[in-house]
C-alpha cells in the first residue's frame, strides 16, 4: 500500500520521524549527562532537544494520520497504525510533561520526575518503532506497489513495476 503523503516520490512521514527521534535520544543521553556530571550546560541541551523533538514529532504525527487514514478498516496494518500512533502521541505527552516541568526552573534542571518521564517515553518509543517497523517491513505499508530490487528511480516518475523481472 503506497504512502499518500509523498514528497519526490518518497512517504514524508518516515523522512520526518528520524529528527524527533534523534533528538529525544540525544535528550535522554544529556538528561543521564547531567545526572551523572552535574553541568547544568547538558540540562540546558537536553531542554532544547525535546523541545525540537516536539515540534518535530507533531509535523510527522501529520503525515502519520494522513497514510492511516488511508489504510483499509478491518485490516491487521489499521490496528497496528492505530497502537504505533497513539503511542507516539503518548511518548511526545511524555516528553512536552517533562519540556514544561523544566521550563521555568534556571538552567531547566530537570527534576527526577521529568528526567523518569524522557526515559519511559524513549522506551514506549522503542516498542512503537518497531511496530511502525511491522507496519513498513511486515505489512507494505508505504511501500509502492511493484517495489523490486532494480525498480526505477523515484525521481524517474516512472511506477516501481517499470523494469519488473
């Protein structure tokens, strides 16, 4: 099942969930960074790391909806959609929690509430990885129809089936 939100011919919202990912990570390692060492500089980076993340996580939570809604009801790929994104509207809860427990604190010193938050929500966003990984790599979804390993460039404007074997 081809993605409906393309962008040069690639799905956008697997382009896009890199950066919140990446950047919630890099918050998790700072938060420890910080925890560990003391240097309000890592509390600071770890602050703006989820607030990134967060804008970053709504754009492609955009996208996201945009291809479930596109996804047959009934099927196991809708329930799978359905379980990956809502627990990525629930890992970016957790980390906009912790973003707003910091903001007002000088130098956004996580408290160990906060610095817990992150950390349960980069875990619940191991788990909804892979069932985004199910929904691509098991179900085909956002794959083009056609796909093969010599299929013609995306740029090409041609439909992955030209040059089947």
């Amino acid at each position: 099942m081809e993605s409906k939100a393309k962008l040069f011919g690639h799905p956008i919202h697997p382009m896009l969930i890199v950066l919140p990912l990446g950047l919630f990570l890099m918050a998790v390692f700072s938060d420890a960074a910080y925890l560990v060492t003391g240097n309000i500089t890592f509390a600071a980076v770890a602050y703006w790391d989820i607030s990134a993340g967060i804008a970053g996580g709504l754009l492609a939570a955009v996208f996201g909806f945009i291809d479930w809604w596109a996804i047959p009801s009934g099927t196991r790929a809708k329930s799978i959609g359905l379980y990956h994104g809502v627990g990525n509207v629930i890992v970016v809860v957790l980390f906009l929690v912790s973003c707003l427990m910091r903001y007002r604190v000088e130098g956004y010193i996580p408290s160990m509430t906060a610095s817990v938050l992150i950390f349960a929500g980069i875990v619940l966003g191991a788990v909804t990885g892979w069932l985004g990984g199910e929904l691509v790599d098991r179900l085909g979804v956002g794959v083009d129809e056609g796909a093969h390993l010599d299929a013609p460039s995306s740029m090409s404007g041609r439909s992955a089936r030209s040059g089947a074997r």
